[in-house]
C-alpha cells in the first residue's frame, strides 16, 4: 500500500510539474524568442516594426506589436499602422485555449487584426469585424495557424460615400517549423468579393484560391494562384473581364522562376477577347512591388488619366519592379482571338544599376530588348480604325498600313494574313524589323501624347 501511496504522490508531482510549472518555462523561452521572431515580420522597403511588447505570465501572456507598411504599400501621409494584439496560451496543456485544451502544445496563440487601421481617414458602416489567427504550435515545434475573416457588406465613406463591399468569409492556412523557421504549406479561400465605387468602377472575383508548397530549404518554392472569374472596371465603359485563371510559378536552379499563365477567357476593354497563355521564366522581379503597381498606376490617374506622362512612373514605380541585373525571358504569350493569334516572345534585361529618370523614353534606353510580335492583320485593322478621323475610314486605314509597311515598321507574313514586328534595343538604339530608328524617341512621345485617347 506504502508503495502504491508512493507511486501516486510521484505520479501527481509529476503532474503538477508539468501543468504548473512546464507553462511558466514555456512562456519564459517564448519571450527570449519574441524579439527575434517580430524582427522577422519585417520586410526592408514595404513593412517596418514600430514597436514590441511582451507581457508574460505564468499561463498565459500578452503580445502586441504594432507595423507600419512603408514604400509602395504607404497610400497615404503619415502611413497608417497596424496593431496585431496576441493572446498566447503557454502548454503542454494550454488551460486558456478555446478548443482542444487537453491536447499537449507548446503553445495557442490568438491573434487579431483590425483591418480597417490601414484606412483611418475613411468610415466603415457597419464596422467590419477584425481578422483572427489562431496558431497552434506543437510539442514537435511544428506550428499551424488558421485565418478566418467574417463576410460581411458594408459601406465606405469619406466626406462622401465612396464604395459598397460585399466579401464572403475568408479562410486561410499557414504551416510551419516554428524552431526552424521554415514554411511547409499554404493556402487561401476567397470566395466571392466585390467593390463598386460611388464612382461606377467596380472589381471584384469569385473563387480565388491560393496554395504553396515548400522545397527542400524550407520555402514557398511553388505557388499556384486560380479564380472562376475577375473583373476590373473603371466606370467609364472600359473593363476588363476573365474567366478560369490558373497561375503558377516554381522556383528553378539558379534564382530563376519559372512562371505560366492560363486565362480561359479574357475579355480586353476593346471587347477583343480569347484564350490567353503565358509561358516565361525571369530572374529579379520583385514581387511586391508588383503586387501594388495597380493601385499605384491607378494613383498616378491611369491609362485616360496621363500616368503615362507622370516623371513619378519612372523615378519611383517602375524602377522598384526590379532588382538590379534583372532579366526576363518569355517563351510563349499568346492571345487566341476571333481574328487570329497574337503572339510575343522575347527576352528583357535590366542594366545592374537601373537609375531614376524622368520620362519614357530615357527609362526605355536603359533597357536591354529583343521581342518577336505577331498581329492578326484583322486585328491590326481595327486597333488603326479607333484612331481614324475621317469620313472614310476603311481608306484611312490601308493607307495607314500602307505607310507602315513602307517603312518597314511591319511586315506581312502568313500571305497577308497575319503582320509581324521584330524590335531589338541595346545602348539605346532600336531596330525595327532589321532596320534602325534613330526616331524611335520621338515615336515613344507621341505615343505617350496620344495614350489618353485611345
């Protein structure tokens, strides 16, 4: 009796060790930690850390840290901050987390988000709710977190109204390697969203989905973006359309990334409209930056609103699309039209120090180019039409080909069928179909003088 009396005092000490004492070890090792793991939520030029805060208790402690996005992701003066407040629930038995309290971990952690810090000139009516995290870390030090984000409809304001929003409930999932910094798996619901401003212009989708699978050294090397559909529309009778999305990049040897594209059905502003392919590698591009380019075109006033003429576009946007020595090689982009394929390949490359000009023009000669392009002469036909300004337009148009094709500026191929383009630039100098342009320059500026118009 003495030894089972024995055994079970041991057995409760144990016990007590370990659901007393283990949780407060737990949340002392998650705090020499903190400081390291938010210096990794910053991203140089995007997101920066504004400050840390740490609480810890014996179960349970309290994180907060606050970010500010920076660059390209700052739309407007001073950048707004965003406040990620945590709630960690030290194991192996985690007493305070909401579910699944008896299974061992190393820690639950509840994280939550207010979206709308990001806008803090603008009302929400009503408020959406905030975006919540959960991570699970495992005694295996292995960690999965799930994002969920209410649906809901609401409104946006100003002075004035601005936009009504409409999103489905977004769910998302992470895993990782908590000790080991590496990433294992994500992915990413969307179901349906939409935007419709006060002024007419509308975006929105329906059925975006996410995923990422990690590689040998831990990270996200294969990436697989797909939608039913997205539309994007300025109001103004200019939209554009798309149906079944698939996009997918992989990582390849050498820090190249191998990217392919297939839009089913893509409706273009001119209503020209087919299958859209894309098969292209590069090297250099930085994909946040162009993940904001959009709004940031949009920003400078858009094709009609002359962003084209903006010095802004080419001392800020565009050069921030890539690193230094970039390089792009598309095999294959092809759009299957009502009136035949358009087609280009080529390669681009980027100087090792591409520098912050003004105009066009001078961002263009600092480029290395060497591009096929091939146009169905239907469609060639009609693009020429939209800017054709006299009584007789079909006459204008054979003339206008007429004259390019003179000037070797296209050259028919496919018995008339199809006209292709070949354009070369290196050290500032173009050639066009074997031909050189030393007016390639003036030809860019009134390109740029007439893109509002058309």
């Amino acid at each position: 009796m003495r030894v089972l009396i024995k055994t079970l005092a041991w057995g409760m000490a144990v016990l007590v060790l370990i659901g007393v004492a283990a949780p407060a070890v737990i949340g002392w090792v998650l705090a020499s930690r903190f400081d390291r793991t938010v210096d990794e939520l910053a991203v140089p030029d995007y997101l920066e850390v504004v400050s840390r805060d740490f609480d810890r208790g014996w179960f349970q402690s309290q994180a907060q840290v606050v970010l500010k996005p920076i660059g390209p992701l700052c739309h407007t003066r001073p950048c707004p901050v965003l406040t990620l407040k945590s709630r960690i629930d030290q194991g192996p038995l985690a007493w305070g987390a909401d579910q699944d309290r008896l299974t061992p971990v190393l820690a639950v952690v509840h994280t939550r988000v207010d979206p709308t810090e990001l806008w803090p000139r603008y009302v929400f009516s009503p408020t959406p709710g905030p975006v919540t995290l959960v991570s699970r870390v495992g005694l295996d030090t292995r960690g999965r977190a799930r994002l969920t984000l209410d649906g809901i409809t609401f409104d946006v304001a100003r002075q004035n109204p601005v936009a009504h929003l409409e999103t489905a409930t977004v769910r998302g999932e992470l895993q990782s390697s908590v000790l080991g910094r590496s990433l294992h798996g994500l992915r990413l619901d969307w179901p349906s969203f939409s935007m419709v401003k006060q002024s007419g212009g509308h975006i929105g989708w329906r059925g975006l989905h996410v995923e990422a699978d990690a590689g040998p050294a831990g990270m996200l090397t294969q990436r697989r973006l797909s939608a039913d559909s997205f539309t994007l529309d300025n109001g103004q009778g200019q939209a554009t359309r798309l149906s079944d999305l698939r996009l997918t990049t992989r990582e390849q040897s050498g820090g190249r990334t191998a990217v392919s594209m297939h839009i089913d059905r893509l409706v273009l502003p001119d209503n020209t409209q087919g299958t859209l392919i894309v098969e292209a590698n590069e090297q250099g591009l930085q994909p946040g930056a162009w993940a904001t380019v959009a709004g940031r075109w949009q920003q400078l006033g858009g094709w009609s609103g002359g962003a084209l003429n903006e010095p802004a576009l080419y001392q800020r946007v565009l050069p921030g699309l890539f690193a230094d020595g970039a390089d792009v090689h598309v095999q294959r982009l092809e759009l299957a039209t009502g009136d035949g394929a358009i087609r280009i390949r080529g390669d681009m490359s980027v100087p090792p120090s591409l520098r912050p000009v003004e105009t066009a023009t001078d961002w263009l000669a600092q480029l290395d180019l060497d591009f096929r392009l091939s146009l169905p002469a239907a469609f060639l036909r009609r693009l020429v039409a939209q800017t054709a300004a006299s009584a007789s337009p079909a006459r204008e148009v054979e003339a206008r080909l007429a004259a390019l094709n003179q000037r070797q500026l296209i050259a028919p191929s496919d018995n008339g069928k199809n006209y292709s383009v070949h354009l070369k630039l290196h050290d500032g100098r173009m050639t066009i179909n074997g031909r050189r342009r030393p007016q390639w320059r003036s030809l860019i500026d009134q390109f740029q003088a007439a893109a509002p118009g058309l």
